[in-house]
C-alpha cells in the first residue's frame, strides 16, 4: 500500500500524513517534523504517492494514522517547529473542532480562511473518514478545497482558520491549475464559490492570472528576492 511509519509512537496525539512521489527529496519536511516542539507522542506518515493520485494518498494516510487528530502536508514544505503543537492545543481546547486551517507562507501563499490549502490541514481523523475523505475528481486540483467545503457541510462540529497555524512553503507548488476542474467545484458549490473565490475582484484576478500562468513566474522572483533578503518564509514566526 506505500505505507511507511517514518516516526511510530504509542498511542500518539496527533499523527501527521506526508504524501510523496518517491522522486522527490521528501527529507528536509521530515526533518522539520521529526524537530517539533511538543512534549506529547506522535507519528510520522509517509504515504508514497507515486502510483495513486494525492486524494487516495492522503485517504491511505488517514486510514493508517493511529491518532484522532491528523495533520496534513506536502512533501515540500517547512513545517514550523510549533506547527503541531499549534494544531493539537486547538483539537484539545474545542472537542466538536474537525477541521483547522491556516495562513501558508512562501512559493504557496494563502491568508483567508475557507481556503483549506493541503499543505496546512488537521483534522478529525474519523469526521474526515465518515465525510469521504479526499475526492479523486478533483486530484490535482482543489481537492484541499472541495474537503474543507465537504466538511463544513457535512462533518459532526466545526471548521476553524487559525492564523496561528502557520505553514512554510518554500518553492512555488508544482500543481497546475485546471480550468475544468475549477468550474466543477464552482458548479457544485456555487454559494462557497461566491463567497470565498468570487469574494473580491482581487481573487478574481489572481484566478485569471494563475491560470494564465502569470502568477508562478512572478513568485518565484520573489522567491528568490526574499530568499536573498530574509532568509525562506519571511512571516512564519521567525521574525
């Protein structure tokens, strides 16, 4: 099944779930997760993705999790070192929470709410199975999305954005925008659509741009000018 327990614990409090294409040098993000500041247990892991799309990883990734609590990434990513810490106060201080987002920094940006980018996800392990999990009709593109939205509709308790649930995403994300599949999640959730995607002309535009591939080109200069300035993910609690 692609399964690998690359951290095990005994009755762990949160687990975390890394898809991963074998190609890719998944280590750095371990390395950031094996380095977390919390006292309590927890798993690692790593689901390889390479023969399945990211919605049926990330679903093995749920299934295997010994934990209540799961949290979600790429293989790509700087998990900041109180990134679990963070994620696990937040299930414990509100037992009907199923789903916790937050702000991602760097080659990925994402600030708003409602926006539940995969990368930067926890959630309640047996809510997210009753719910379905990650649709593959949307892999490669907004299945974080149309999860978080599903959620919301259909889970047992509440979603929740918390801007203290930061994520660092170094490089610009290697997913391509899908025009179709956009217009899928639009036809399906056309009141979510509106208020989140179609909020402000701002989003309207940077949708347009992205798909136009404008937008990647532009943020990996800025990548690189920030890189050079202050260092990888200016603004993830590393002031």
């Amino acid at each position: 099944m692609g399964i690998e327990y690359v951290r095990r614990a005994t009755a762990p409090a949160i687990s975390v779930v890394v898809p991963s294409v074998p190609a890719y040098d998944h280590e750095p993000t371990i390395a950031c997760l094996e380095a977390q500041d919390l006292d309590a247990p927890y798993e690692i892991v790593l689901v390889d993705d390479g023969t399945v799309d990211r919605s049926v990883a990330r679903n093995r990734g749920l299934e295997a999790a010994s934990a209540d609590v799961v949290a979600l990434t790429d293989d790509d990513t700087r998990p900041p070192a109180d990134w679990l810490a963070t994620a696990l106060a937040a299930f414990e201080a509100a037992p009907d929470l199923v789903c916790l987002e937050g702000p991602v920094y760097g080659g990925c940006r994402s600030f708003g709410a409602r926006h539940y980018v995969g990368c930067n996800l926890a959630t309640n392990r047996d809510a997210a199975l009753r719910v379905g999990g990650f649709r593959s009709a949307f892999s490669e593109w907004r299945e974080d999305v149309e999860f978080g939205w599903r959620m919301e509709a259909e889970a047992d308790g509440h979603c929740r954005f918390e801007p203290s649930f930061r994520m660092c995403h170094p490089e610009v994300p290697r997913t391509a925008f899908d025009s179709g599949l956009e217009q899928q999640l639009k036809r399906e959730y056309p009141e979510r659509y509106d208020e989140v995607m179609d909020v402000t002309v701002t989003r309207r535009c940077y949708r347009w741009a992205r798909a136009a591939g404008i937008t990647q080109p532009i943020q990996r200069v800025r990548n690189e000018i920030g890189r050079r300035l202050w260092g990888e993910c200016r603004g993830t609690g590393r002031r």
